[in-house]
C-alpha cells in the first residue's frame, strides 16, 4: 500500500455511504409524482453520529504484474457490501420470530414490522 491511512479513509467512507444507503437514503415521491426530498434537509444522510465506531479493517495486498511498481487503484469498495450485510443479519436476527424477507433499502422500522407481521401471520 502506497498510502495506507488514505486506503482506510476510503474504505471508512465507503462504508458509510453504504449504511446510509441501507437505513437513511431515499427519494420518495409524492402521489402526484413530485420529489418530496429534493435537498439535504429531506435527504438523510449519514453523519458521524450514525456510523459505528470500531470499525476493523484488514488488508490483502495484491501486487498488479502488469506495471513495475505493482500498484492498483483503490475505490470506495466498503460501500458494496453494507446492503446485503445488513439485510442479512436483520432476517438472521429475527428468525426465532419466523422466516423475515428483507430485500430492499432503504431497511426502515415500518418495513421490519411489516415482515414480522407477515411472517407471524404464515407461521400461525
């Protein structure tokens, strides 16, 4: 790594951006097809207070053989990976509540309800 401190702020910020789009982000619409969240005041975003501390992060270094250094970009690859993860441990989290299906963002409360509801109701 050329830059390791950069590398890891890219990957902290990555991951941000992700559970912000996981529990915050969306563009709702009203009936009439009109943006409701047309500026940051509407649009959530997420601050320092909504990302966790103790973020552990480990690194593969992957030399590239094309060129004579070895060097590879970096991108904001943590931001992949939060959505899925996400949902995922939502649904194992909940499971001794009954098989829970969440497969969209943003993940909001009234959407984890709803799936408790659901699937209470095809357990019963």
């Amino acid at each position: 790594m050329v830059n390791p401190t950069g590398i890891e702020a890219q990957i902290h910020g990555g991951i941000a951006q992700g559970l912000g789009g996981v529990f915050l982000e969306e563009m709702p619409y009203d009936d009439g097809g009109q943006m409701i969240a047309g500026t940051f005041l509407d649009y959530l975003l997420p601050t320092f207070m909504e990302v966790p501390d103790g973020i552990e992060i480990h690194h593969l270094e992957t030399p590239s053989p094309i060129n004579v250094g070895g060097f590879k970009g970096m991108g904001e690859g943590g931001a992949i990976n939060p959505p899925a993860a996400m949902a995922n441990a939502i649904c194992d989290a909940l499971a001794p509540l009954g098989t829970v299906s969440i497969n969209e963002t943003p993940i909001k409360p009234e959407l984890v309800l709803a799936e408790l509801a659901r699937a209470r109701s095809a357990d019963a």
